[in-house]
C-alpha cells in the first residue's frame, strides 16, 4: 500500500480514490471499495483496484523470488488487462446484466485484434507545461518483435503536435525494424483524414515530412480512425507518460 514503488503504482492508477489520506489502509480500501471508481476511458467498468493488488503482489514476489522487477507502468498495464479478462469473461457467462446498470459498457463497434503489424499510438498533452506523453502498442504478428513505444516530450504547441509526433515515432521505428507492412491506429480523427490526404500545415511540416518519407518505406501502410475507448491501453499510457515527465519538471529534472 505505501512502500515508494506501490505508491508510483497507485499514482498512475485511474482511480477516484487513491490510498494516501481518504484511504490509509489496506482494511479502509476494503471496507470502501465500491466507492473506488475506475476512471474512464480505460473500458473497465468493474473494480480495478483489487487487481492491482494482486499484480503489486506478484511483482514482488517475482523480483523476491526470480530477480526480476517491473515498471510501476507495466503493473498497471498488466492489472488493466487482467481486469478487462475478467470482465469479458463474466459477460460471457451472464450476459450484459453481469454489470450494474449505471456501469453498463457504451455501445461501440469492437473491432478485431489485427492479425497484420499494426501499432495502436496515442498522445496526451498539457496547456498548462507544454509537455506531452506518448505511446505506441504494437499488435499482430511481427518478426523481430518490437519494442512498444513510451516516452515524453516537451516544447510541445497543441495536441495534434504531440498526435502527429506519436504517429511518427511509430512509423520510424517500425521502418527501422525493417517491417514491410503496417496498419497504424489514432484516436485523433484529425490528424487520422491529414495524414490519408497527405495533407501539411506550417507548424506540423517536419513532422509530416518524416511520417510521409518513411512510410515509403513500407510495401503497404495504412492509417485508420479508432474510438478512444478502444484505444485504451496506449491513451492510459501516454496520460501517464505525461504525469511522469510533469511531475520530473516540477521537481527541475
């Protein structure tokens, strides 16, 4: 509950209530755990925080046991898709009327896990420090495997900046691993109709420049539109991304 990576763990969580002040125990979290709201737009509509828990647990005793330790952002990824398998398998076996009423899941197309490389990127950006975090989630069948992408940025002028550098940095990467093909997926509908009309605009003009160099560089390519709350997994990420380089900042890192 409180030794530094627990708390790194609990702080990226999106949670309403984090253990600290309104939660000081573990006995507290218990008794108020319905209370503990996952925040949207990570998909759950379950209790999160019991899986954190139990992956906080885990992740001791591998690096206890094995020796081998994980990133406060890898706990949490794990414990999101941990919860998510939960979920899924519940409505499986009940149906909708698994989950309350007021949690009831929007009505979205699903769309299927891709079989071909693809890389799901999203970006979160602050007006306030003009710092972004991004992400990239490689999906499909892809030899040699690549790294996912997670990093942050600063000096950034707009969302769509730090959109169009997350698509980038996807592209360049994949290009540099020496894929022949790649589907990429955005949130931003934007920059999404940009980037299939190749079209520019002066602030973006690098940043285009590269994705429309490399992406030549691919026997096939494409760029698709994905709702956020599909998108979930890299929006969380690049949230925390951002949390993390702000939080740096403020400390004069």
């Amino acid at each position: 509950m409180s030794c530094s990576f627990a708390d790194e763990v609990w702080e990226l969580a999106p949670l309403a209530w984090k253990p600290g002040a309104t939660i000081p125990s573990l006995a507290t979290m218990l008794s108020h755990g319905s209370k503990i709201i996952t925040l949207p737009p990570v998909g759950i509509f379950i209790p999160l925080w019991p899986w954190l828990l139990w992956n906080l647990w885990k992740a001791r005793n591998k690096l206890y046991f094995d020796g081998r330790s994980f990133s406060a952002q890898e706990v949490l990824q794990k414990s999101i898709a941990d919860a998510k398998e939960w979920q899924t398998a519940q409505a499986g076996d009940s149906g909708a009327r698994s989950l309350p009423r007021h949690h009831a899941p929007p009505s979205t197309t699903v769309h299927a896990l891709p079989t071909e490389p693809a890389c799901f990127v999203d970006a979160a950006w602050s007006s306030t420090t003009g710092s972004c975090g991004i992400r990239g989630v490689f999906k499909g069948v892809i030899r040699p495997h690549i790294p996912d992408i997670c990093s942050s940025r600063r000096l950034v002028s707009s969302a769509l900046m730090a959109e169009a550098i997350a698509i980038r940095s996807a592209v360049m990467l994949a290009a540099s691993s020496n894929l022949r093909s790649l589907q990429v997926f955005s949130d931003s509908q934007t920059l999404v109709s940009m980037v299939k009309a190749k079209e520019s605009r002066p602030v973006l003009f690098g940043i285009l420049f590269d994705i429309y160099h490399f992406s030549c560089l691919f026997d096939t390519i494409s760029f698709s539109f994905i709702p956020r709350l599909q998108n979930f997994e890299a929006d969380l990420v690049a949230k925390s991304a951002l949390a993390l380089a702000d939080r740096s900042s403020d400390h004069g890192v």
